[in-house]
C-alpha cells in the first residue's frame, strides 16, 4: 500500500483516497471509505518522503465527497501549504474520476 501512497502524491502536497480504478466514474450509490489509521499512515508517509526531499509540506487526506479526513502539517511547512494541499486534494477527488487522472498533475496537463 505504501507504493500506492507514494504514487498518489504529488510532493505530498495533497493526498486523495479513492477507490482503485479512478479512471472510470463511480458507479451510483458507491462509496469508498477509507479507514482512519490508513489515512493517518498516508499523510505521515507523504510527509515523511517530502521532507527527505528536502519540500515542506502539508497532507491533506478527503473522503470521496472531498471533506477533510486527516489534515498534517510537516515540521517547517509554511502556513499556505494547508489551503494548496487541500485544494489539490480536493480537485483531483471530484474531478478525477470524471476526467481520468488520480494526481493533481494529470488536472495540469488537461487543463
């Protein structure tokens, strides 16, 4: 799993928890929920690879409806880090499975 996390971030600026197959839309009525320790282990892992690289960030975890689960800011993380990771997050949960990408990067390059 913790490839999967890794892979899902981009700088571990924002972190999105959806279901396998975000390429096609969810079908109606379904939810993904992803455990609490699970997204506590994802935003300390996104942290802890960010800041080996030498980036400050913060990790923000949302649910399928793009509500915060788990928020983290990393040790000397700047304070717009938060409102960005959450944006990112929050963009790629609800646009992702529309438009085929499960990181923020894949919004740029449609976009």
């Amino acid at each position: 799993m913790k490839s999967t996390i890794v892979a899902a971030i981009l700088c571990g600026v924002s972190f999105t928890c959806m279901a396998p197959h975000a390429q096609q839309p969810p079908q109606p009525g379904y939810r993904y929920t992803l455990p609490l320790k699970a997204a506590i282990e994802a935003a300390q892992e996104a942290i802890r690879v960010c800041e080996a690289n030498r980036y400050w960030v913060t990790a923000t975890v949302v649910d399928m409806d793009g509500i915060p689960q788990v928020v983290m800011r990393g040790d000397h993380a700047t304070v717009h880090t938060g409102e960005s990771s959450f944006r990112k997050a929050f963009t790629v949960v609800t646009l992702g499975p529309e438009f085929g990408f499960d990181r923020s990067s894949g919004f740029f390059e449609l976009v």
